[in-house]
C-alpha cells in the first residue's frame, strides 16, 4: 500500500506540471528583486567592551530658589536637580514653591507641557473633536480621591503654575485642570512601555544587589519631555525618598526610599473585554508614593500595592526592590486579568516561559505568573524582551556594576527587532545596592542612541 501511494503522489505531480505547459526549467528566469533587508542577528548586538561606561557627575550651572527656600532647584546638564523640603512647610507651600522655582529653572515650562499633553491626548483618543470634556472628568475623579496631603500639594501646583485659563483645551497657555491632568498620564492615559531587571547579591560581584529599570513612554514629537528630566529629593523625615522623574511630576515613575526600598509601574493595561472605569477608583503612581513613604522593606510594599489593586484603573506590575529582596507585584484589577499576586523567584510562571537562574528577576509589559492574563507568550515585544534578557544575565554569576552597565547597552539602537532600549526610552535607572547610588541614562532631545552615558544620580540617603 505505501509503493502505491508513493506510485500515485508521483503521478498527480507528474499531471500538474504538465497541466501548466511546463516540461522542465530551461526556460525559467528569476525575476529581479530588490537589496534584501534580512541583516544577521550579530548585528543586534555592537562592541562597547571598550566604551567608557564610568558614570559621570555632572556640575551644576546654577541654582534657583524659592521664595520661601522650600524648594531648591540645581540646573545641570541634563537634568534638574530638585529638593523640596517638607519639615519646613506644609504640603500647599511645597507644591506652590516647586512650581515658583520651575518658572525660575526653566523658562517656557509651562507651554512645553500644555503641548505634551495635547500629544498625549491625542495618541490615546483620536475622535475627540476637541472636547476634553471627559478627559477632565477622569483627571478630577482621580484627584478628588487624593489623600489631604497629596491634594494639597497639587493643589499649590496647580495654583502657582498655571496661567489665566480655565479647563483642558488647546489655547497654548497651561490651565490647572491641565497641570492635575499632568500628574495622572499613567492613569487617565496611559501608553506607557518598560522592562526591569534585579540579580541577587549571591551573583553580583559586590556581594549586594543590582536591579535595573527602564521606563518607555511618549517622548513627545520633539522628544521635548527629555529636556526636563528631573531627580527630586523629598525630604519628609522618615518618608524620604529620591524620584526620577519629569520636573513637575509629583507621583512616581521610578524611585527609591530612604530605606532602599526601590519601586517603578510596568504597564500591563486589562483584557480587551475589561472597559476602563474611574469610579471609585484611585491613582496607583500616588499609591505608589504612599508605599514608598510608609514601608521599609520591598515586601511590605508590594503586599500593601497588592490588597488595594482593586482600586486602581489599569492592570500594572510594579517592581519592588530592597537590600534582600526583589519581587514583582502583579496588580491584576478584575477577575478578567487575574489574581493580584506578589511574584518571587519561586513563583511558577505561564506555560511556555522559559527563565533560567532564581537569583534573577525580570518583569516586561506583561504578567509572568501562571494564571493571570498573559501577554508574554502571544506578544512579540515581551517575549523577545524577556529572552533577551534571560540570555543576558542567567548566566552571569559575578556581576559587577560596569558589567551591569554594559550589558544594558549591548545592542545597538538601530537594529530592526524589539530591543531592550527603545526609541521612547525615557530613562534607564541602575540601583546599585553596594554603594547606595543611583546611576541612569537619561535620554537627550537628539532621541536615543548608542552613545548614551550613564549619569551619576548620586545617593538615595
């Protein structure tokens, strides 16, 4: 029975290409193509062994004051160095004296920011025919569920920063609706993309741990928001804490306590059948704030992100780093995404997901624990990030600081497949545990590229 059907496949071959008019390939030519644009995978990754990866201290240019000496801002050359004093003032004159000293530090401040946030609306919502009615309705119902302090301090913002207009419309001048809408991008407009990495002490060179986070988000179509990057010391006795951010923003992007205690959101967003609700809703970068000033280990901080995960809009991780311990907090929002849930190294992860050493932890745009939503097996950008960052680091078992460094910029910017940094990188922050310092690349307004160089943040005490 096999002869035959081998017989038979043969002989219908045979027919179909004499069906076409063809007998052989005498006659065949290869029609003309273009340069193929296939490039080998060697040329994702450039030589920077010899690159000088020593982070710079950078000096500063001048220093503005408050009227009232509760902000001071130190203009460096490519950020702004920022302290604001809460033992001398209350949170109102905090916040008035942060936005007094911006128009000192940074002229045209107010303008940039009226048009980045047009930019933003305008790639999340494109049918809105210029009524921003319920984009205002969503920054207010996220405002109005501030916690006293934290309302109290934007509101001072708001008041000192913004000019003679009313509600959020395009008018080139910077209203205080529009200033509370700046502090609740991630969470009325979202589009944000990041990736994080932590190596246990047990592999590093120091003996103490090394965690890395990028942040990916909309750098506006000059790439103006990297022009007013800003590294802000809120001094509040015990809720110290250093945050590296945007000049203006008083929630959280990525920062680090007093205690070590390191946090930064990862966008996971919901399921395309979950619909985005507010009600009764409350903002998870200030909720992030609220942890990081009132918990000294990564634990406790994700345990208290986790219980109150029902309360934020959007499905996000947040990376939670300490001394010890790195886990990442997988704030699922509706049983549609999940079961909030603090991810260790022992957590088993999605069918599929390969991850080779527990003394690493990664987290990209997705959740990675078994039972919840996963966008990590079906979407290319995580799947590609998270291997590539499994192959990496899983094998490095004595990882230095500059090692660190030079692994995070080991391809090159320009290769065609997803990559580690991005075009939207905002900034890539380095924790280094041994030394208790921030290092960063903090992305210039020429947009990202391979001759980035890490700044020295200094430290987090």
């Amino acid at each position: 029975m096999k002869k035959r059907a081998l017989i038979l496949a043969a002989a219908l071959l045979t027919a179909s290409l004499c069906s076409c008019g063809r007998t052989g390939y005498a006659d065949f030519s290869i029609h003309e193509q273009g340069e193929s644009t296939l490039r080998p995978i060697s040329d994702i990754y450039r030589d920077n062994s010899s690159d000088s990866l020593t982070p710079i201290k950078e000096k500063t240019s001048r220093t503005v004051r408050s009227s009232d000496g509760l902000c001071v801002i130190e203009c460096r050359d490519s950020y702004y160095d920022v302290t604001l004093d809460y033992e001398n003032g209350s949170y109102y004159d905090v916040g008035a004296a942060y936005a007094e000293a911006i128009k000192l530090a940074y002229d045209g401040y107010a303008e940039l920011f009226e048009g980045y946030i047009f930019e933003n609306i305008k790639a999340a919502f494109n049918d809105l025919n210029d009524d921003y009615t319920g984009i205002e309705n969503r920054a207010e119902k996220f405002r109005s569920a501030l916690d006293k302090d934290y309302a109290d301090e934007l509101r001072g913002f708001a008041d000192t920063i913004s000019g003679n207009s009313q509600g959020i419309r395009e008018d080139g001048i910077f209203s205080k609706e529009e200033a509370v809408l700046t502090q609740f991008i991630p969470d009325v407009l979202r589009r944000t993309a990041c990736s994080a990495i932590s190596a246990d002490g047990s592999v590093t060179s120091t003996g103490e741990r090394l965690t890395c986070r990028l942040l990916e988000w909309q750098l506006g179509s000059d790439n103006q928001l990297c022009s007013a990057h800003a590294v802000v010391h809120m001094k509040n006795g015990e809720k110290s804490f250093v945050s590296v951010s945007n000049l203006g923003f008083l929630t959280i992007l990525t920062a680090v306590n007093d205690d070590g205690v390191m946090l930064g959101e990862l966008d996971v967003g919901s399921g395309s059948m979950v619909e985005y609700s507010c009600e009764n809703k409350t903002s998870y970068t200030y909720e992030i704030r609220y942890a990081l000033e009132n918990f000294t280990t990564a634990r406790e901080a994700a345990e208290y992100l986790t219980a109150n995960a029902h309360r934020y809009p959007y499905c996000v991780n947040v990376l939670a780093t300490d001394k010890d311990n790195a886990v990442i907090a997988e704030l699922a929002v509706d049983a549609e995404d999940g079961t909030p849930l603090i991810r260790d190294s022992s957590t088993p992860l999605h069918d599929g997901i390969r991850w080779d050493s527990s003394d690493y932890i990664c987290a990209v745009n997705s959740f990675a624990a078994k039972g919840n939503s996963d966008k990590l097996n079906y979407y290319p950008n995580n799947i590609i990030r998270w291997n590539r960052y499994n192959e990496l680091f899983c094998g490095e078992k004595s990882l230095s600081p500059e090692r660190m460094r030079q692994l995070m910029t080991s391809e090159r910017t320009d290769n065609e497949l997803v990559r580690i940094r991005s075009s939207e990188l905002l900034h890539m922050v380095i924790a280094d545990y041994s030394t208790c310092t921030l290092q960063a690349i903090l992305t210039d307004t020429e947009g990202v590229d391979d001759e980035q160089a890490f700044i020295d943040l200094g430290s987090w005490k």
